[in-house]
C-alpha cells in the first residue's frame, strides 16, 4: 500500500480537517485541495483530484469527489453522492442523497471497456471519454438518485425530479423529471425568473441576504415581488451610511 492511499484512507476516517488540507498537495502527486475553514466535511467521503468547496459548503457522509470539482458557497450534497470528472456547482444547492454526477464515460470502440485490465495486465492505457463539463447553475435541487451525465449544464434555480437522468441542459429555473428528464414546468412566471436571473441574490453577502429576510420569505407570483437590482444596491448604500460615524455623513458636513 503506498503513503498516498495510507494518507487517503486516514484522511476519509478523519473527515479531511483543516490541519490536513496543505499535507495533500504535499504527499499526493495527483490530489490538491483549496477548501474554505467553513466548510464541513462527514467522516466517511472520499476525495481524490482537484477539489474546490466554497465557504459553508457541506458533504455529508459517504460523498466521493473525484476529479476537477468545485462545490459553491453554501451548496449541501447530502449521504452517498458521486462526484466524478470536471464538475462545478454553483452557491447554495441542494444536492440529494445517492445523486450522481458523472463526466466521464468508457471508450466503447476498443477490445475491452475495463480500464484496470489496460492498466494491471496490458501494462497500458485506456483514457476515459467525455462530452464536455458538468456545470451547475446557483439555488439548484437536485433530487435523490438522479443522474447527471457529461457535457450537461443546469441552469440557476431548476429542479430536478428525483430519479432522473439528465442529459441534456437545463433551463434556469426549469422543473424537469423523467428518464430522459424532459421540462414539466417552471417555477415562477416568466417575468419573475427574468428579474430572478438579474438579481442574482446567491452571490450576495450573508449580510444583505439577512437584510433581505422579507423577499426569501415570500411566494413570488408576480414581477413586483422580486426587488430590483437597483433598490438592493441603494439598500446597501442606506446600511453603510448608518453604521458610518456622524462625523463623515455627507448630511452632517
């Protein structure tokens, strides 16, 4: 057994803490980490190439990561989801148990499918196939058990009935389910998923969400239920001016 898969191994026992992060990238030819301080790591996952998770970003147990994966800001995959090739998700998704992501594909046009019989007994190589990157938009659901093959791209806010296999994109804000997995609906009307797609709110800072409290608690069945772009932004210039002294407030000079 080589010291890689030794430190592997313990490094999946211990649930990857902060201390470990740097001895990867020491210790593994083929695995390096950027992980925030706040994101939680269960006992049992697996992580094996170039991994990315963003602030608050949670695996919870038995998750394999294993390729070029970034997981966003706040996004949760929940037990015993594959994560496998060049995949990136978005901020605060929801990623059931047992989903999958697979990139990679096998090479069909060869002998044998099997890539540890080229490696073990040909002493050779069989590269996997691809049709491109997965990309996760931000705010998506992904239901148990689906499957999310090579080349696909999800759009912001859409939801993906459990136990589907996509493959091919999915519009922003598109609810879709089905073997292949085919739009049924959406979820807000199409004027409120314009205003969604401008807001942007997944890439504000935990302040300005909580300053935002009302809008996140609310259906949203009209245009005029989603604020602007612009009355966020005059939002965050009014909290600035409060906490700045009196001493610097234009209106005091």
């Amino acid at each position: 057994m080589t010291v890689e898969t030794v430190v592997e191994r313990a490094l999946s026992l211990l649930g990857y803490p902060p201390v470990t992060h740097d001895l990867v990238g020491r210790l593994s030819n083929s695995s390096s980490f950027e992980i925030a301080q706040s994101a939680r790591i269960s006992k049992g996952c697996l992580l094996r190439g170039t991994i990315d998770l963003g602030p608050k970003s949670r695996l919870s147990r038995g998750c394999v990561l294993n390729g070029d994966v970034t997981v966003g800001r706040g996004t949760n995959l929940e037990p015993n989801c594959d994560v496998v090739g060049d995949v990136d998700v978005g901020n605060y998704c929801a990623i059931a148990r047992r989903s999958t992501f697979q990139q990679t594909n096998h090479e069909m046009r060869q002998p044998s499918l099997q890539i540890r019989l080229y490696d073990e007994v040909l002493e050779s190589d069989l590269p996997p196939t691809a049709s491109g990157p997965i990309t996760v938009g931000n705010d998506v659901w992904i239901g148990t058990r689906t499957t999310i093959l090579s080349g696909v791209t999800i759009g912001d806010g859409a939801i993906v009935g459990a136990g589907s296999v996509v493959t091919d994109d999915v519009e922003p804000y598109a609810v879709v389910a089905g073997v292949p997995a085919e739009r049924i609906r959406w979820r807000f009307p199409r004027e409120v998923r314009e205003k969604l797609l401008s807001l942007e709110w997944w890439e504000w800072d935990e302040e300005t969400i909580r300053a935002h409290r009302p809008f996140f608690e609310r259906k949203l069945e009209r245009a005029d239920d989603v604020p602007s772009v612009a009355r966020v932004a005059d939002d965050a210039d009014a909290r600035a001016l409060e906490g700045t002294p009196s001493s610097f407030r234009s209106d005091d000079r």
